[in-house]
C-alpha cells in the first residue's frame, strides 16, 4: 500500500514547539491551482498542515520561512479530536519525510547603460604603449 503526500506550495506560517527531548514543527502551507470557468479566470487557493518530527523540524526552524517556496513529501494523516465547543472534528495533514527548498528568484539588477556610440575597441587601438 502507499500513502504518499506531495506539496509545492508557499509557506504561511511555521512554528516550532520542544517535545519530548526533540522538537516538532508545524507549518501552514498555501497552494493554488489557476483555471477558467465561463470564460472568467478563477483561483483555488487551498491551504495544507505540514508536521515536521525530530532532525526534520530543526533543519524546518533553520532554514524555512514565510514565503519561502517548498517541496514537502510525507505520509497523509488524519486526526479526530474534540473541539472546545464539544463537536468532534478531523484534521488531515501530511507528516514531513523530505524537505526541499526552492531557489529563490534572483533580484533583477539592470545592465548598466552604454553609450551606443562609445567603442571600446577604440581605446584599445587608441593607446600607444
């Protein structure tokens, strides 16, 4: 059998709390998938909880933050629990097995403005030594 979760998504939010001798972090992350319907462009925007246990949720804390773009695989998981208002809910998230980090878009920084009459070819043959 498989049970096999994948996410490429943003980071929303992420948090870590001490447990047990380790750590676990949580992170909110957002996806979004563009489609038209009636003509008109639409959005789906969906939101994912990843939980990230021992080795895993210290390298999360390290290197994850808001906004970051990642890949996150890991085993689906849901959880019944009772909420303060007495209403049994589930919650489904995915436990983390692998992290990527996505490269970040490189800052665009201008080529710097040339004269189009200038010749560099010039000053080479300009100079007599």
């Amino acid at each position: 059998m498989i049970n096999l979760g994948q996410l490429l998504g943003r980071v929303g939010k992420i948090e870590t709390k001490p447990m047990n001798g380790s750590s676990v972090t949580n992170i909110s992350m957002v996806t979004s998938k563009k489609y038209m319907k009636d003509g008109q462009k639409q959005e789906k925007v969906t939101w994912h909880n990843v939980t990230c246990f021992a080795k895993l949720s210290e390298i999360a804390e390290k290197y994850v933050f808001v906004g970051d773009l990642v890949y996150i695989q890991g085993e689906m998981d849901t959880q019944k629990y009772t909420g303060k208002d007495g209403i049994e809910r589930s919650k489904s998230f995915i436990i983390a097995h692998e992290i990527k980090l996505m490269p970040k878009a490189k800052e665009h920084k201008p080529e710097p403005k040339q004269d189009p009459h200038f010749d560099s070819n010039f000053l080479d043959s300009a100079i007599p030594f």
